[in-house]
C-alpha cells in the first residue's frame, strides 16, 4: 500500500512543475540571459600566461666515469616547493621584474586609478602577488609560474620576467656558494700545513736524540710508518689473543650458565638450535619418538599392555631412554669443563700480556715514549691535510660540471583568449540557478495559491459534486450551431443530462448559475446550456437579470431596448419582452436598459412573478444572474429559483470567494445542487484525463483528424457563406 502513495506523491510534484512550467522557464530564461550578459558585458577579460621551469634542487654532479657524467636528481617535496614558493614571492625576484617592466607605473595608472606617477614598491609587490599564481606537479620537480592581467602581452612578460628573476638568483647563490667554498679551503690548507711542518720538525728531533743515545729501531720503520719494536708488535699479538680468548670464555659460559638448568627436552632443543647437538643424540631422540609411537598404534591396535610384542618394544624404548639421558648427562658435563677451559685460557693470556705490557713500559718510560707519541701526531695532521687537498680539488674540478639549478622548460606565450570570465562554467551556473529558482518559486507559488486546483479540492471544499469540467481549450466560449458539435460542448451536455430537467406538473424547472466574483464564465455557461436544450428539442427561455453587466444580447445579437428592467419598472407584461433567436426552441428575456438610479430596485415579489409564468409556458427556464456575494441580486434569484448551480474557474479566485459563495446561497435557502469546474487547463492533472478525450467521439468515419485552423471572425459568430446557424455577438467580456 505504501507504494501507490508514493507515485501519488511524486505526480503532484511533477503537476506543479508542468503547471507552473511557464514561471520556471520565464525564471530560466531571465537567469540564463543576466548570467551571459554578465559574463560577455560586465566581468573584465583577464589573461592567463604560463611559464614552466624545472628546479634541479637535488642535484649532485659526479666526476667523470668512462667519458660520461653521471647526475643525480629526486623530485621535489611540499616542504621544499613552500620554501621555493617563498623565494619566487620574495622581494628580491619580483622587485627586478617590476622595476625592469615598469609595472608600478602602468600599474598605478590602469589598476589603482592614481594621480602619483608610480606605485610604492610595497603596493606593487603586492598585487604582484595577487596576480602571480606558482603550482607544482606532485612527482616531479616542475613548477608552473602563471600570471594574470587584463593585458595579454603583460601576462606573459610578468610570467617570464619572474622565471627568469627566479632563475638569476639561484644561479648567483651557487656560484657563490661554489667560490667561497674553494676560498676557505685554501685558507684552511694553509693553516694546516703549518701544524704539519711544525709536527714534523718535533718528531725528527726526537729520532735524532734516539740515535745520538744508541736505540735502534727497526728495520723499514721510516718506510712503513711503524715506530715500534718487536716487543710492542708481540704485545699488540698477544693482546688481540687475549680478546678472542675472552670473547670465546664469555661465550662458553653464558652457554653453559643458561642451560645448566634447563630440562632434558628444552636442552636438546637449545643446543639443535645452536648446531650443536651431538648426532647421535639427535637420532636416538627420533628413534624414542618412534617407539613411542609403536607402542600407541599396537595398544590402538588391540594388543593388551602385557602383550608380548608390547613387552619388547616397551623395554627397547627403556634402553634407549637411559642411553638417552647418559648422553645429555655428557654433553652438559662438556660444556661445563670447556668453559673450564676457557677461563684456564684466558688466565694464562693474561699473565703473558702483563709481562709484555711491564717489558714495553719500561721501555717507553725513556726516550721511545715521547718519539712515539710525536710520530702519531704528525701522522694525524698529515691525513687532515691530506683530505683538505682532495676537497679542493673536488671543489675546483667539479664547478664546471654543475647544471643550473633552475632549468627553463617553457617560457610564457601571449595568450590568445581570455582564461576568465569561464564562459561555459557561467553559463552552466546559471542555467542551474535559474532552473533550481525556478523550481523553487514555482512551488512557491504553488504553495500561496489557495485556489481550487482539482475536482477533489472543489468537492472537499463545497461539499458538492462537480456536475461538469469545462476545458479550457475550445472553451468556455459561446457556442453556436457548429461549433456546438465540436468536442468541449460535451462538457455542456454532461451538465444537462446530469440535472433534472422535466417539466413537472405543467411547470418547467427554473435554473440559475451563480459565481463568488465577476470573470468566472457563469453567462456563457449558462448561455451554452440554452443551445445544448434547446438543440435537444426543449423550448428554452433564457433570462438576463445581470441589470449591471448584462451580456446575453450581445451572445444573441438581439436588442437590449426592453426586457427584466421594464418588467421591474412596470411598463408591461415580461412576455411583452421576450424577443425570438433564431434558434426556434431559444427565447431570450434581455435585461434591458436599467438607469443608474434604478439598479437597486430588484423585487423579489415581481422576480418571482416573472419566474412563474415563464415557467408554466416553456420547458426550461434559464437565469444569468449576477456574482453572489456584494450584490443582493443574487442572492433574491438564488431563493426562488428550482436549481442553484455555482460556475467556479479554475485557478482563479482564493477558495475563501467560492466558500462564501456557496453560505451566500444557503442563507437565503437556495437549492444548490452542484457546481460546474470552469476553464481548466485538463492535462494539469491526471484526474481531469478523461474530460482531455471528448474529441475522440466524434470521429467515427476513420478519416485522420485535423488540425483545426484559427478561424476569422465570420466563423466564429457563424455568419459564413454557408452557414444556417444563430448569428452571436463577441465572446463573454465577463469571462475574459
């Protein structure tokens, strides 16, 4: 059940946006106009020109390999690009480019309409910025540079200027960077170079003391750079056995220290783990598994514990479990006495080193000491200098190799059309403004419309039923001879086959239509009703009591000299008024021509005077009266009439006009019998579907139905060459 009320819901929004399509595409269309002649008149042109540079910021040049130079380079990350970001906003890039291109004075004249010759640098540099726009390509090292101006040629001399600003300076930093680097190390050479000279003088006036006292050094001692003798070469031995021996005691005791306690399963585990686990241990380790497994299959089996088979492989896995535990009995005694042994070792180490170590101090305490430790520190600053020469000449040969950091890839062209106004993506918005607008106000609208809208909205409201919809194509109008089998005078034809009217007691019914406000179409209604009966064969009589808007002589053609006013003055009987259409079963009662003064003077006695004879000499009897409600007209009619219709037009009046309206009609205790739905628009609502098909019974000969053409005003008053029918006058003026 719940999706019927859905569908439902979904088509009253889509009725409103098909009722209302005319104040959505006006709101459209307006929206959809200001938005193209904003963009093409109003918003200014503004240029875009784009430069593109690579910045090798990464760069590392390597000494050539092979004849070929090998480089280096990573893409640039966020943190590195703000900083270059930074550098290309930084007064010492944009200041050079707006001092060479003039900018603060053409500036100061176009952008801030100024009287002074040139822009403060400060302002310059400012909008500079606001024009300048830097982006990177995440993955890379290339930047964008792109400018914007109302001038397309300043567009792309901004845009380069600043690239090649940008690039003057990075190639100025490292060519300064590159000389004062080789400068320092000069003067670093320098100042070390006389540390070595100075070492060097100090240690060759100790070796001179050495000889002069008689101690010899050793063979290839200058040549090889080693001042020691054998015995220092001995203890430096036997210092470097004294460590691995102390290392591998270490070993041998964290080893035994941290299985000694461990039981047999976790021991074996430890020592397989360490590769080493005696083979045979392994083995019978898996040869206990096996019998293990041996007795549970057997016992599985079915073979009781004390089966004989069972009895054999129980006492083999009993021997080999005693052979297993003497074997882990022994190997834990191994590790025990070799880490004895290790310690034996390092203890005997030790002792021969300290003897070495009391030998070489006694030694050293006279002149090979202070030789020694000379030599050792000319042999230091030599290296020092040494590597302050290979930097140089790094420095030197690589300064020639060294690329530009900042590379050029594309320089700014003119640009051609504008980069904004967007045309495309402005006129996309406001298409979609003015349609979401539209719909907006058109629901809107919907919502403070309190009209009647549908044929529930009327019943609801009324509490009557809707005897009839009138379209509003082809209708409401007047109908004439042809035009009255034309497919909206169905809806006349329902009104008539609805209502009860048979004469009744020698008396023909008396019927009047009522409207809460002018314009609702009750005259041609009820003008049209006449045509319908009286084509059907009844005698008709069709009475104008609107004294001041009467309209039926103009429908009619006829005279408006005498009629109801006369009536009402007593110049005569009504029948002395009635005037004859040529229509023969169609009679009309004008309402004549009332005075000003005489308007108000509507008796209700000699109304129903009237009523009452017209009724006892013809079939029907038809009264136009006028708008209900602010004339009491109306409301004298509607009390002695047989039959009330209200005429109430779709979308016209609040609901609150055709409410009032109807408690107008029951004050007086008019018989209101229903109401007639003028003037809808039948395809604004589904429930109007099938008062949308009246034509399709009127072509029954199969011949293709034609598009009926706008007629001249012959046709429509029926006073063409061939036409018979009643001759009418223009369309209701009450109604339009």
């Amino acid at each position: 059940m719940a999706q019927p009320e859905t569908s439902l819901h979904f088509n009253e929004y889509f009725r409103i946006i098909r009722n209302r399509l005319w104040v959505i595409f006006t709101i459209f269309a307006l929206t959809l106009v200001t938005g193209i002649y904003v963009t093409e008149q109003v918003l200014p042109r503004a240029y875009t020109a784009t430069a593109q540079i690579k910045i090798q910021n990464a760069q590392t040049t390597m000494a050539p390999t092979l004849g070929s130079d090998q480089s280096f380079e990573r893409p640039i990350d966020s943190q590195e690009f703000q900083t270059e970001y930074e550098r290309i906003n930084s007064p010492a890039v944009l200041d050079p480019v707006i001092t060479e291109l003039g900018l603060d004075k053409v500036w100061a004249k176009r952008v801030y309409k100024s009287t002074t010759d040139k822009l403060p640098m400060q302002d310059a540099r400012s909008y500079m910025k606001s024009v300048l726009a830097v982006n990177f390509h995440h993955g890379t090292s290339l930047v964008e540079v792109a400018a914007r101006s109302e001038v397309p040629a300043e567009a792309a001399a901004i845009a380069n200027g600043v690239v090649e600003s940008y690039k003057r300076l990075r190639d100025g930093e490292q060519s300064g960077r590159s000389s004062t680097g080789a400068d320092t190390l000069r003067e670093q050479i320098a100042d070390q170079q006389k540390v070595v000279d100075q070492d060097k003088a100090t240690r060759d006036k100790l070796r001179d003391g050495l000889r002069d006292k008689g101690i010899v050094l050793n063979q290839g001692t200058e040549e090889d750079g080693s001042l020691e003798n054998t015995r220092q070469q001995e203890l430096t031995s036997r210092q470097h056995d004294l460590l691995d021996a102390q290392q591998e005691a270490d070993h041998r005791r964290v080893l035994y220290e941290s299985t000694k306690d461990l039981p047999d399963a976790e021991f074996v585990a430890t020592l397989e783990g360490m590769q080493q686990a005696p083979a045979n241990l392994t083995s019978l380790q898996t040869d206990i598994l096996n019998q293990e497994s041996t007795i549970k299959n057997l016992l599985q089996q079915g073979f009781g514990s004390d089966a004989q088979r069972v009895l054999a492989v129980q006492a083999q896995l009993a021997q080999e479990r005693t052979q297993y535990a003497t074997l882990i009995a022994g190997a834990r005694r191994a590790l025990m006495i070799a880490s004895l042994m290790a310690d034996a070792g390092v203890k005997d180490l030790q002792q021969k080193v300290n003897d070495l170590e009391t030998q070489v101090a006694r030694d050293q305490t006279g002149a090979i000491g202070p030789f020694v430790d000379a030599d050792r520190e000319y042999k230091r600053q030599q290296t020092l200098l040494d590597t302050l020469n290979i930097r140089l000449k790094e420095t030197l040969s690589g300064a020639p190799l060294l690329e530009s950091p900042v590379k050029i890839i594309s320089s700014a062209d003119v640009p051609d059309f504008p980069s904004s106004p967007n045309v495309n993506l402005n006129i996309a918005l406001s298409a979609g403004a003015g349609l979401f607008c539209g719909i907006i106000v058109a629901f809107l609208i919907e919502y403070l419309d309190t009209s009647v809208k549908t044929m529930a909205d009327a019943e609801q409201l009324l509490g009557l039923p809707v005897l009839t919809i009138i379209p509003n194509k082809g209708g409401p109008m007047p109908l004439t001879q042809q035009t009255a089998r034309l497919p909206h005078a169905e809806g006349y034809r329902i009104l008539r086959a609805k209502l009860n009217l048979r004469v009744q007691n020698g008396l023909g019914p008396c019927v009047t239509m009522l409207s809460g406000g002018p314009g609702e179409g009750k005259s041609t209604t009820i003008y049209n009703l006449a045509i319908v009966c009286a084509q059907a064969g009844q005698s008709v009589i069709l009475v104008d009591c609107d004294l001041r808007r009467p309209t039926l002589h103009d429908l009619l053609d006829v005279p408006n000299d005498k009629g109801v006013s006369s009536f009402l003055r007593g110049e005569g009987d009504c029948l002395e008024f009635i005037q004859q259409t040529s229509l023969p079963k169609l009679h009309v009662l004008t309402a004549g021509e009332t005075p000003i003064a005489e308007i108000g003077n509507f008796s209700a006695d000699k109304i129903r005077q009237m009523m009452d004879e017209l009724k006892q000499r013809y079939d029907l009897v038809l009264i136009d009266s006028p708008p209900v409600l602010g004339i009491s007209d109306g409301s004298v009619i509607a009390r002695e009439v047989d039959y009330v219709i209200l005429v109430v037009q779709h979308r016209r009046y609040p609901r609150e006009i055709s409410l009032r309206a109807k408690r107008a009609v029951e004050e007086v205790h008019g018989n209101c019998v229903g109401m007639v739905l003028n003037a809808v628009a039948v395809k604004s609502d589904d429930s109007y579907y099938y008062y949308s098909s009246y034509g399709s019974y009127y072509q029954k000969d199969g011949t293709k139905k034609r598009r009926r053409k706008k007629k001249g005003p012959e046709a429509v008053n029926g006073t063409g060459p061939d036409d018979h029918a009643l001759r009418v006058g223009p369309n209701d003026t009450e109604e339009f």
